[in-house]
C-alpha cells in the first residue's frame, strides 16, 4: 500500500511540475502602447491564450481584448504555431469584434539563444460584427532566450482595422518598434 501510495504522489508531482511549464505570461511597451498576454497549454502540442492591447498611436485611443486557441507542433528546427484568435476591438473609431487565423514562426541564428522571426493575425470581414471590419496585426521580432521559456523581445508591430460608421475608415492602431518579455513556468 505504501508503495503504491508513494507512486501516485511521485505521479501527482510530476504532472503537476508539467503543468507548472505549460504557463506563460507576457508583456509588450512601445512608443504608444503596451499589452500584457498569457498562454496555458491544454494537451501537448495545443494552448489556449488570452490578451490585452492598449495604444493610442493612432491620435485615438484604442484597447483590444483577445482570445486565442494554437496548435504548437513539435519541429526541430522552428518553433511555429497556428490556429485560430477572436479579438474585441473597443475603439473611439468603433467596437466590435472578429474571428481569424493566427500564426508565429521563429528560426535560430548562428548567434547561441538568438531566434529570428515574427506573427501575423488576421481577421476577415467576413467573420466580424459591429462596427470592425477586417482587420489585420502582424510583427517582426529578435527573440533571445534568457532561461528556459523565458525570453526578451525586441521588434517591429503593425496594426490596422477598418471600421463602419462615423469616424470609421481604415486606422493604423500602431506602427512602431516594441520590447518585450515572456516567462515561462
């Protein structure tokens, strides 16, 4: 009885220390702008994020709040993820929401714990409501691994969603360099 008492507690540690990995929180400053993620991972291979955006690099203020399920394959050689993200757009241009794909890939350099690479989400008018319409973010980042799972970032973020209604058309939410950090447990 002992035995197996002390194999479902060593079981039990372990699986709780996998789940302790399968955290990460993050963080992102710009000129104009910050934003602060989290990402759980569900089953191997899959997780499940959420976000906040705040900016005013527009001349207008603009927040988002974001949802995100990605598929994380293992590949040796790029670290890649894919899948699908909805966002909340609450904007003086508009609110409103939209459903669209996702994605990330980041490639070694020849310099140790130095990765190149960027994201793109994109969100089609077809799969909106209120007053957004297509919108579209994307980013070019130098990622270094600090320890583990951790990272810094430094790069370049883009983001436009055209709005219906008055005061709608297509605004730049941002464009500029950002930094940032991501600790993974």
């Amino acid at each position: 009885m002992k035995k197996h008492a002390l194999i479902a507690a060593a079981a039990t540690v372990a699986a709780m220390s996998q789940q302790a990995h399968a955290l990460s929180l993050g963080a992102t400053v710009g000129e104009n702008s910050y934003s602060i993620q989290g990402t759980q991972r569900i089953v191997p291979g899959l997780h499940a994020g959420a976000g906040y955006y705040s900016s005013d690099d527009s001349g207008g203020d603009a927040r988002a709040y974001s949802g995100s399920l990605m598929f994380t394959p293992y590949t040796p050689l790029v670290d890649v993820s894919f899948g699908a993200r909805y966002q909340y757009l609450d904007t003086d241009y508009g609110d409103g929401g939209n459903l669209g794909v996702s994605g990330s890939a980041y490639i070694p350099t020849t310099i140790p714990r130095l990765s190149l690479g960027g994201y793109a989400h994109y969100f089609p008018s077809a799969l909106s409501h209120g007053d957004v319409d297509e919108s579209y973010e994307y980013g070019a980042n130098l990622r270094f691994r600090v320890l583990g799972n951790s990272f810094l970032t430094g790069g370049y973020r883009y983001y436009k969603a055209d709005f219906d209604g008055d005061g709608g058309g297509s605004r730049r939410l941002e464009s500029g360099w950002v930094m940032g950090v991501s600790v993974g447990f």
